[in-house]
C-alpha cells in the first residue's frame, strides 16, 4: 500500500522544514561549552537541576504512559526559554 501526501486545503500552504546540516550539532556543543565557561556555577547548577528534574518525572510518571509522555514533554521546553534568554544577554535566573 502506497501512502500518498495529501494536497493543503484550498488557501492553505504546507508548512516550510527547515532542514540542518549535518555539523550544526557541534555548533550547539561549541555554543553550549561557550555558556559554561562564561558562567559556570550557574550552568552547573542548571545542569543539576535538570537531572534531578529528570530522574524525579521519571520515577513518579514511569507507570502512568500518558503522564510520562506530557512530563517529558514539558520539561524539555523550559530549555530553549532560558538559553533565549542567554542569547539575548538577560540573566537566566
């Protein structure tokens, strides 16, 4: 069975994917080293904080599949918010 991509609804355009290269992930590491060097005990605290963060939602949502998923979910957004603020020069605390 072949699938077929479906056509976007009259007036409606497919949404653009951005596509990344292949070393864009060293970019991220060299960016991420770059904020802990400039500030360590806050990153490294971050760090901690996240793990400590993780191992929690995943013994208390492990059974519940659905909690898992939401938890995971939304713990991995509050990320992207800090490191935003981190490029706009604004603390991240």
């Amino acid at each position: 069975m072949r699938l077929e991509p479906t056509p976007p609804a009259r007036g409606k355009t497919a949404p653009k994917v951005h596509s990344v290269s292949a070393n864009r992930p060293f970019v991220w590491l060299v960016a991420g080293w770059r904020d802990l060097r400039a500030n360590p005990i806050a990153s490294l605290a971050f760090g901690l904080l996240f793990a400590i963060a993780g191992d929690l939602i995943t013994i208390f949502a492990w059974r519940n599949g659905q909690l898992f998923i939401v938890a995971t979910s939304g713990f991995f957004l509050v990320a992207p918010t800090a490191r935003r603020r981190t490029l706009r020069n604004q603390p991240a605390t």
